[in-house]
C-alpha cells in the first residue's frame, strides 16, 4: 500500500474465452452507492450528491424520526442486448449474498438471464432489490439443501455462510449445506447438461504448513475444531464436485477464494477488513486479535468476479486459487485502513475528534497465522490477476460504509 499514484480503473471484466464480460466501474458503483437524502424539517441534504436517476431505487432518511422512506423507479440500468444464441440462462445460489450479488449485478448488465436462489440467512433482498421487475431476473427464496429443478446453462454455486460467526452459529447446518446443497446443485447441472462452477475456500488449507499456498498443497486442517464445519464440508463438497466429474462426466469448475472485500459486505459479520472500516468510521478502538504479526491477502470484490467468470468460461477444469499475492500483517493493514479513512473524513467533512487506537485481543482458535495464495496457476490458464489495490478497494468500501452511516443504517 505504496503512497505512488495509482491508475484510476474505469472499467471491469475481460473479453476472453469467447465472453465479453466488461462493464463500466461507474454503472456497477451506481447499483451500491444509490442516491440517498437526509431530510431535517423541510431541509432535504443530497447525500451522495447525484440527484434523482433515472433508474434503480433511493432512500430518503428522515433524521427526526429516524425512519427510512425507499423509492423505486420502475427503469431498470441498461443492460446488454444479447442475441438468444448469447444468451445464457445461469443460475446463481447464494446470490443475494455479498459476493453474489457483485456477481449477478455483472451477469445481468452483460445481457444473461439470472435466476437467484437463496434462503436469506446471511443474503439479503436488498443486494439485489433494483432487479426485481426485470425480464431477465428472477429472485427464488430457496434452501439449497432441498433439490430445485430448473433449465439452465450454468450455474455458479456461492451458497454458504462465509464468515465464522454465522457458519459457526449452527455447525451441523453449515456442514449440510456444504454436503447436500453441492449434491442437489450437481445432481441439477448432471440433468441439465450444465456447466457447475462452485466457490470452495483458501480454507480448505487450514493453519498451512505451506506458504504461499499452491493448489497441489493438501492442506492442515483441524477436522473437529470449531471451524471445521466450514473448512471440511468445503473440502467434502470439492471432493463430490470431482466425483460427479469423473462418474458422470459433469463439467465442473472450482475456485477456491481468498480474502475478499468490497461494498455490501456485511458490516457485523466478524471479517477483518469490514471490522477495522466500521471501528475506524465511528471513531472506535481497532481491534487486533493477537499480536497482529499473523499475515492475510486481500482481494477487491470486482477482482475476484472477473476470476469466477474466467472460470467458468474457460478450459480449466482443476481447482483453482483466485487471491492477491500481495501480503500483509494483520497489524500492517490496521494502521493503513486507519490512514485510509482518516484521509476520507477529512476530504467528507466529517469530524474526526480523535485518532483511533490498536488494542488486542486474544487469538481465536485455529486462527491461521499465515495465508497467501500462490495465482500461479490463474495466471497461466485463465490470464487473470488483481487490478485493484488494497488501498483502492479499502477507500471504495470505507466510502460505501460511511454513506450507510450516514442515511442511519449504521
């Protein structure tokens, strides 16, 4: 996180392996920075100073009796006219999540018709909300672990909660939905003929013993620990994915994410990079667990949608690293998060009284101490590596978060 100019990125996604997926960064920044208003007796404040559009939903929050009026416009943004030969009908689980929903914002303005599946325990409606109405969308409040028929072309399978607080809310469910949502998502791709691209995990490496981390690496995983029922019903539902492959001949794609943040991420899930931005927004102490000396990479959310889609479009069948390189301590990336947003206040306006402080607390169990993901390999096959930097996406989502606060959602 150099202070070296760094090049402004306009645009997203590639045109590679037979699909365009390039999208403008501003009509993706509309659908998560919406226009908001703050309204104090007949006073109306333009919040995030782009008036009224012509598309998508608003806020208006009203500060004395701190209530919330949306509206919604019934345009939607324009979308990619694809000829039907194009156009593909994909399926998206867990697509009201933070990663799905970056994922389904960009397949819908590239013209594809999404179908949405998700149960809402970690998802919201909100993430998706400005499609609804849409002739290319539709939005199933569905439960993975129960088969669901439906044709479809390819399917991106994201469902399952992704944070340790909610996956360790109820373990034996996050282990069956890792087991059977992955089993009902191949059984449908087996029927339909489908290309199955799932999102499994860099922790599926565990506390590693390798570093960086390749694909080849068998991991070192703590299988009854408290994280296990994340880290083994990931390893279990890669292990069905190759099975289906070699049984049955299902073409079959696996990613295995690193770190990623970016807007819409649940600010109270427990990660590490909303954690900081929140505490650092409201002027709270930072909280470190541990020493801080424990390294993590971190990758933008656009970075890791153009990985997924490459994937899924490419010939690439193994499993697959979609991560940064670029590594930092836990400690490191406090001080520079708090930079990074004390930077913004001041270019905002917003008062900032005092510095935050760096305060510790104990480590929690199986904590890895080291991860970093070896993209050797997508490089090479997919041609893919990070264009954002951190401080990049850390001042996007710091920016995003701050808008929140301020129409009183935080």
């Amino acid at each position: 996180m150099s202070g070296q100019q760094e090049q402004k990125i306009t645009e997203v996604g590639t045109n590679r392996f037979g699909f365009d997926s390039r999208v403008q960064v501003d009509t993706l920044r509309s659908l998560y920075l919406t226009p908001a208003f703050l309204k104090e007796g007949n006073k109306e404040t333009d919040l995030a100073g782009q008036g009224h559009k012509d598309y998508g939903s608003e806020s208006t929050y009203f500060k004395e009796t701190d209530s919330i009026q949306y509206t919604t416009v019934a345009k939607f943004p324009p979308v990619k006219n694809l000829p039907n030969t194009e156009r593909k009908r994909i399926l998206v689980t867990g697509g009201a999540g933070f990663v799905g929903s970056h994922l389904v914002d960009r397949l819908m303005l590239l013209g594809h018709e999404v179908t949405v599946l998700d149960n809402f325990f970690t998802g919201s409606r909100t993430t998706v909300s400005h499609w609804v109405g849409h002739p290319n969308f539709e939005m199933v409040r569905h439960d993975v672990v129960n088969p669901f028929l439906i044709e479809v072309d390819q399917i991106y399978h994201l469902a399952c909660p992704a944070s340790p607080p909610h996956y360790q809310y109820n373990a034996v469910k996050t282990i069956k939905t890792s087991f059977m949502g992955t089993l009902n998502m191949l059984g449908l791709a087996k029927r339909t003929k489908a290309r199955f691209l799932i999102t499994s995990t860099s922790e599926v490496y565990g506390d590693p013993e390798e570093h960086p981390q390749r694909e080849e690496y068998w991991g070192h995983v703590n299988c009854i620990g408290p994280r296990a029922c994340y880290d083994e019903g990931k390893r279990v539902a890669e292990t069905l994915t190759y099975g289906y492959q070699r049984q049955d001949g299902v073409d079959v794609r696996v990613a295995r994410i690193f770190n990623t943040f970016g807007p819409r991420m649940n600010p109270y899930d427990g990660r590490v990079v909303s954690n900081f931005i929140i505490q650092a927004l409201k002027g709270e102490d930072m909280t470190v667990y541990g020493d801080g000396q424990q390294t993590r990479s971190f990758q933008y959310v656009h970075d890791l949608i153009d990985g997924l889609i490459l994937l899924m479009n490419g010939d690439e069948t193994r499993p697959t690293n979609i991560g940064s390189s670029h590594e930092f301590t836990i400690m490191e990336f406090a001080e520079a998060v708090r930079d990074i947003v004390e930077q913004i206040q001041k270019e905002e306006g917003v008062a900032n009284p005092r510095r935050v402080n760096i305060i510790h607390k104990e480590m929690p169990i199986d904590d890895p101490q080291r991860r970093r993901a070896d993209t050797a390999r997508a490089k090479e096959s997919l041609e893919w590596q990070p264009k954002w930097s951190v401080k990049q996406g850390v001042e996007e989502m710091a920016r995003y978060y701050l808008r929140m606060i301020r129409e009183g959602k935080l």
